[in-house]
C-alpha cells in the first residue's frame, strides 16, 4: 500500500477508526461535506457539475490550511434536490424528505463520534433552503454541534466583481461563471457550444424576480430550452483562474477564522 500523505489525512475515509477518534477528540473538530447535484448545465457542461466543483475547489481550500487546523471532509455527495432540472434528460434528484434524512442521520452521527461542527459546503444553487432546514432540524436534535450551512458562491468577498452585468444578476445557471470555472478545472468536459438562453423577454410582475426578495418558484423549462439560463458566450480560462482564485482564498479565510473561533457559543444551546 502507497503511503498516504497530507491530503489524504484530511478525507475521512481515509483514517482508521482509532485516527478518526482522535480526530473528532481535538478542540474544535470540524467536518466539511461537499455537495453537489446531478442535473443537467446545458449542452456544453457535464451532468457533475455542481458536485466536481464542490468536491474540487475544497480539496484546494483544505491544501491551502495550516496543518494543525482539526478539519476533515467527507466524500462528496453527488445527488441532490434538482426537481427544477427535470424535464431535461440526465438530471436525477432526490426527495427533499430523503436529503433531510440522510443529513441528520450522518450529522447525528458524526456528533456521537464527537466531532463539534459540520458544515455544508453546498455549490448546487436549488437546494440552498433545503440544506438550511436540514442543518436547523440537526443542530436542534444535537445541540452540541455547530452545524453551518454553506453556498460556495456567496461565501467569499469580490467573486461577484468578476462577472459584468446582466450576466452577474441574471445567469443563474450553466452561463459565463459555471463554464469559465469548468474550463479551468476540467476543460475536457467542457463542449463546444456557448449558449446564450433563458433571459426573460418578459420581466416579472413589479416586485418579484426569479431569486432574490421575492422570488417564485421556478422550473427551468420555463425558461430555457437548452438549459442554460444566462450567457456562457464570454467564457474563457483567464476568468475562471480568477473565479477559482478568489473562491478558494475567500473560503480558507472564512474557514481559518471559524477554526479560530469558540463558535457556537456553548452556554447558549446548553451542550
């Protein structure tokens, strides 16, 4: 058997059971569990997308961590709640019923095991609210676990800087940000076709929009017929350098000060 090396000790599948003990024992232990969806990104994007950038763009951050911090990840968790992606071909998604389930049956536990935070290190955009509610039915089954529910693109600062308007409001989905990232961390899945494809023609009713404030909920054949909604024509390997850049430095900073921290504050939830 190779040796195993720095990386590999921050995946928990690659401990023993006796070095995941002592993982969980130390001050602060936190588990970060990537997740993705399998749902489609348009012609020219891989049905994995959310879930490679999740998977990857954390591997980066934890390289990039002191050695000392008590943090490890889990595998990634591929499938997700995508019912917006349905009608097109390819895209799986779970029950949201069943994702809730499998998060507090793990979170629950990795708290038994003595582990103190968990955080969700989400990169799919439909199953922000779900993995909220998950993280809050959790923390209140197990108080003494700091449970954090993350989106990879609204954690770091400046990353929305990088997109020029309308494409940094209205690509929601498999557009300029989503392809520039993959042709810089997977070029070879990325295809050749740059659709520009569901901006609305028709606004919205005066006050509401598609996220946002008020937002509806929408389907994405409502709106496109490729299944992209935004403008991956400008996609390029320089912009996704700088996207990959800022969102890594933005969540090692955000994740240093959490290790740093006494957060949650113990008193408060009783544990």
């Amino acid at each position: 058997m190779a040796p195993r090396d720095g990386s590999d000790q921050r995946r928990l599948e690659q401990l023993s059971w006796p070095q995941l003990q002592n993982a969980a024992a130390q001050r602060g232990s936190t588990v970060v569990w990537p997740f993705g969806a399998f749902e489609q990104h348009g012609p020219q994007l891989p049905l994995g997308t959310d879930a490679l950038f999740a998977d990857r763009l954390l591997d980066r951050v934890l390289a990039g961590l002191a050695p000392q911090l008590p943090i490890w990840r889990l595998p990634v968790q591929h499938l997700g709640f995508s019912p917006e992606h349905l009608s097109f071909p390819g895209s799986l998604s779970l029950p949201a019923e069943l994702l809730i389930s499998q998060i507090s049956a793990i979170g629950g536990q990795l708290a038994d095991a003595g582990f103190q935070r968990l955080v969700l290190f989400n990169a799919h955009g439909g199953q922000i609210a779900l993995l909220q509610v998950a993280a809050r039915q959790l923390r209140a089954s197990r108080p003494a676990l700091a449970v954090l529910p993350c989106f990879l693109w609204s954690g770091p600062e400046g990353v929305a800087e990088l997109l020029p308007e309308p494409e940094r409001s209205q690509g929601l989905h498999a557009g300029l940000a989503e392809t520039s990232l993959m042709l810089q961390l997977a070029p070879e899945l990325v295809g050749p076709e740059r659709p520009v494809d569901g901006l609305l023609n028709a606004a919205p009713p005066a006050g509401w929009s598609l996220e946002g404030a008020v937002p509806e909920a929408w389907l994405t054949g409502d709106l496109s017929a490729t299944g992209v909604v935004g403008d991956s024509r400008g996609a390029s390997v320089e912009l996704g350098s700088a996207l990959e850049q800022r969102l890594v430095e933005g969540w090692q900073s955000l994740l240093t000060a959490l290790l740093h921290s006494s957060w949650p504050p113990r008193g408060a939830a009783g544990g």
